[in-house]
C-alpha cells in the first residue's frame, strides 16, 4: 500500500513537472535565452553605494533635466533615490539638510562617450599611440570589451566625478567597422573595474563609419568596403542566432561552437546591446540607417556627428541621437562641414542632441560645452532656455543609454545622481560644489575629507638620494 502511494506521488509530482516545462516553452518559444552564450555577462558589477542618509537640499534654483526649472526648490534624497520634489517639504527629524539658496541642482552629468582608464592621463611612452582604446588587429573586433582594459585609478574619473559627472560610458576607438563592447561606469574610487560599473546597465557595441575605418592599413580601403564588411557580419550573426535556437529547441547534433565576434553581434539582434556609431558625414548617416533597417537592429546613437544638422528628420524618425561636440571640426577632410550650430539646429528639429567629451579635458566641462553650443544657437538666431539644454547631458544620454529609467531627471523614483553648482552651470565662474552618486555625497569642493585622493598616477617617486 505504502509503495503504490509513493508511485502516485511520484507520477504527480512528474506530471507537475511536465506541465511547468510546457508552460515555460509556450512562454519562451526558444526556451531559456539566459542559457545562449550571448546573453551572459561572465563580468558582472560587483558596484555597491555608498552610505545614502536621508538629506534634503533647500532653497535651490533646481533644473530637472527635463526642461523644467524651479525657484527655490526643496529636494530629497533617502536610500539611494530621490523621494520628494517641491517648493516646501517638510523636514523630517535626523535628515541632513543642506541650504542651497543662491545656488543650482542638477540631475548628475552623463558622458556618453568617454574614454577614462584606457586612454589614461597622463599618458606614459608606452601608451602614446592608443593606450588600450583600441584593437587595431582587425577590422572586426566585436569579440572585445573595453572593460577589461580599463585601469580604474586614472585620475581623469576623479576629474570628471568633481566636475559633476555620474555616468560615463567608455567606448573603444574608431579605428575599426566593429571596435567592440562598451561599458557603463560610476566614477567612484574603486581598486577594480567592476566595482565602479553600472549595475544590470546595457552594454553598447561601437562601430565605426567614413575615413577612420577605411584608412587603418587594413580591409575596407573605402566606404562601400565598411558596408560590406558590416553586412557580411550581419549575415552571419543571424545565422549564428538561427543556429543557436535550434540546438537549444531540441535539434539533434553537437553543440555550437562559441565566437566572440559573433556572440556580441547576437546580442545587438536579439536587443541586448546598444549600437553606438562614430560617424560624421550626412550621407553616411543616412547609409547607417539603412543598414539597421535591413539586418534589424536600431542605432542608439550617432558619435561627433558633425552634419547631423543636415538630416534632423530622419535621426527623429528613426529614434536615433546624436551625440555632438560644440566646436570641433576641421582637422580632416569628413569634418569640415562641422558647424558651431550643430546642436542648436537640431535641437530646433524636435531631435535627440547630446554633449560628449571624446576627451578626458573636454569631459571636466561638458556643462561648458553646453554652454558654447547655447551661444552659437543665440548666434544663428536660435534661442535655447538652459534648462531645455540641460537635457543635453543628462535626459538625453540617459535616454541613449537606455538608463532613462534611472538617471537622467530629477524626480521621484530615480536614482539620486545630483549636482549642487555654486552658481548658474552654465557660466565660466560656477564650479560643482557637491555630487551625490546614488544619493551618497562622493565629492564635496569645501571638504577635503569628501575629496577622491590622488591615484597612484599622480603619486610621483621619491628623489633618487631619498631611496634608501
């Protein structure tokens, strides 16, 4: 008797089993999609905040990096996040309040294309041609991450940290139709590159259009040739994708064998990377576009995009930002249609314009950038309120990152990135007095105490006759 009951328990509970599995196939037609080798981070963020008491900023002039301004607004933090915004919050008893009267709030800046810890400051003999931006090897290195190259004690991220910047994203150089994965980091003190990357953040694949590509010694040696090159990357990664799916649906013979090349274009497919192009004439913005279309995949962003003016309507059709700067232009034949209104122009379009640095200089004043861009729009007749241009370094990389969801804005819900300027930020005099990173105060200008020390960079050696 015992033994029939155990026998009906077991073909229940086998039952029960078989019915669970039916129901996750008809959930997921192509089983477990954690289970394709191109869709597991083998690098996950180890990155925890800091301490995040509950604070409230007062009195401030707040920009809320949706094109909104606010006198003499309250803001609080508590946990990591921003929990409450308005003219007159209460004031809890224990909270840390700051009075910020005289004073502007931001959401923290976002550098969307940034090359900290890999094309390090200051740059030693060894590393003066490309440090490690690049893999230069091939025309195609999508099998590689940026991330592990990065050398987490540059001081350009404490640089940037004190100049108010949150977020970056690192990206390879451009010297390739595929350079490789990006990745997302906090510029916070760490021993490790982990410990300062974004969590559960999309990582983005850099590719690269036009001259730099075609004259790098190496396939293509012109811009039909880049296209090909791309589309024949493409086909192949589908019928990678395609390959994948059937083994992991059942079908009969010997597990795939793993390319890294390909894994990270499958995932750009399949929506779990982000494209991010380096690419400046109209015509081969335009080009780019098309080649999404075809293989399916949507262009995140377009990088230095010097005549992105020329073809607002098509980057707003598409869902494509461009990511500019507010001056440079010039130093080879593909820029020199750059203009100084570049941003404004498309901001006037109803496009998506951001601010990048490209730069560990230019990435310590991208609220400057924002500002020389303003201006030339007032030159060419174009009035753009500076809480409308704030969106140019925080809303809108936010939104390029697929981060939106985070950080970027300041309201509610959102992680606690937040800037108190001494001054109005988009003027030469004002500097970033505190940053708040997940609600944790990490710089603070008038404490020492809350400063990043000096990395190992900027240590020096003792004179030769101290060594002892």
């Amino acid at each position: 008797m015992l033994q029939r009951s155990l026998f009906a328990l077991a073909l229940f509970a086998l039952a029960l089993l078989v019915s669970a599995g039916a129901a996750f196939a008809k959930d997921t037609p192509n089983g477990d999609r954690a289970s394709l080798p191109f869709m597991l981070d083998a690098y996950p963020s180890t990155y925890r905040p800091g301490p995040s008491p509950d604070t409230i900023i007062t009195g401030a002039t707040l920009l809320d990096g949706k094109g909104g301004r606010v006198e003499h607004a309250s803001l609080r933090m508590r946990d990591g996040k921003i929990v409450a915004v308005g003219s007159d919050l209460q004031l809890p008893a224990g909270a840390t309040v700051i009075d910020a009267r005289g004073r502007f709030v931001t959401p923290g800046i976002i550098d969307v294309h940034s090359h900290n810890g890999t094309y390090v400051s200051p740059l030693t003999s060894a590393d003066e041609k490309t440090g490690d931006v690049s893999e230069d090897s091939d025309p195609n290195t999508a099998n590689v991450w940026v991330e592990h190259g990065v050398q987490p004690h540059d001081p350009a991220f404490a640089r940037a940290l004190a100049a108010g910047v949150t977020t970056l994203q690192i990206l390879p150089g451009s010297g390739n139709l595929f350079g490789g994965r990006s990745v997302v980091l906090k510029p916070v003190p760490a021993a490790t590159m982990q410990a300062m990357k974004f969590p559960a953040a999309k990582p983005g694949l850099k590719m690269a259009c036009g001259d730099n590509p075609k004259n790098a010694g190496k396939f293509p040696t012109s811009r039909m040739g880049g296209v090909a090159g791309m589309r024949d990357a493409w086909v192949k990664a589908k019928a990678y994708i395609a390959k994948w799916e059937k083994y992991q649906r059942g079908g009969k013979g010997d597990v795939p064998d793993r390319d890294l090349k390909l894994d990270t274009l499958a995932a750009v497919l399949r929506g779990d990377i982000l494209v991010h192009i380096h690419c400046y004439r109209s015509a081969d913005l335009a080009v780019m576009l098309d080649l999404a279309a075809e293989f399916g995949y949507r262009v995140a962003a377009f990088h230095h995009a010097a005549e992105a003016y020329k073809v607002p309507a098509l980057l707003r059709a598409r869902g494509t930002c461009a990511a500019v700067w507010s001056d440079w232009w010039g130093w080879k034949m593909e820029v020199n249609d750059g203009i100084r209104a570049n941003a404004a122009l498309l901001e006037a379009a109803g496009a998506c314009v951001m601010m990048h640095s490209d730069s560990p200089f230019t990435g310590q004043r991208l609220n400057m950038e924002t500002a020389k861009a303003m201006a030339s729009g007032r030159r060419a007749g174009i009035e753009i309120a500076p809480a409308r241009a704030m969106r140019w370094i925080t809303a809108n990389p936010a939104k390029a990152l697929g981060l939106d969801d985070r950080i970027g804005t300041i309201e509610p819900g959102k992680n606690a990135d937040v800037v108190i300027w001494s001054g109005d930020p988009f003027s030469v005099y004002t500097k970033a007095d505190q940053v708040f990173v997940d609600g944790a105060l990490r710089f603070d200008r008038l404490d020492p105490a809350k400063q990043t020390p000096p990395a190992d960079f900027e240590l020096g050696q003792p004179a030769r006759e101290d060594v002892r």
